[in-house]
C-alpha cells in the first residue's frame, strides 16, 4: 500500500547525505511510498526493506539497490526529510528498539561560570 503525499522538502545535510549515498529524489519518493513507518523518539524513519518491495519492481537493480534505505523525516509535517542512510543487515530492528536507559537519567554536569 503506497502513501498518497510526498517528501516536500531536504535540509541541507539530507542533500548533502544524498549526494553521498548516490540516492536521487526519484529514490526518495519510491522508499517513502512504499518503505514502512517508523515513529520512534523526535523523528519518523521510513524503512524499505526486501518484503516492502513490490514482487514486480525486485527484478529491477535500480530498486533492489534501495533495500535497507532509512529515511528520516520530521515528525510534525512528515514531509521534511532530515537524513537518509542505509542499513541492509540490521534493518528496522535499530528503529525500533528501545534505549537501554533514558538521556535524562544521566547526571547533569553544572555549567561553568563565564
């Protein structure tokens, strides 16, 4: 099942992770209509694994390549893409999991005076 909106907009390290990666905008709109939903945290992450790819599209390098791509999106609008990346072995199972323990239960260190 495909998602009717789009990716609107890139931030500049979302273009630039882009260019890096070799992932076109062509790229981004195929992973995010088809990948799996994430929310997870302060961001939604869109994952497009082997099983999200259509059986007609696997045949086709172009596609297959974009197994494991991770996007990451902002979670109010859901349309800004803040990073992309790829993680073929591993896959969702990182979105999904919880932390070991909170980033507030850390001690906070007072700041110096200036």
């Amino acid at each position: 099942m495909a998602r009717i909106s789009s990716v609107a907009t890139l931030s500049a390290h979302a273009s630039r992770r882009l260019a890096q990666r070799n992932l076109s905008a062509e790229d981004v709109q195929y992973v995010y209509a088809h990948g799996r939903l994430h929310h997870n945290g302060k961001a939604t992450f869109v994952h497009l694994g082997l099983r999200d790819i259509p059986l007609e599209d696997r045949r086709d390098d172009r596609l297959r390549r974009l197994e494991g791509t991770v996007l990451v999106l902002d979670p109010n609008t859901g349309c800004h893409l803040t990073t992309a990346y790829r993680n073929r072995q591993r896959g969702s199972r990182d979105i999904r999991r919880k932390l070991k323990r909170s980033i507030s239960a850390t001690p906070q260190r007072p700041l110096p005076d200036c």
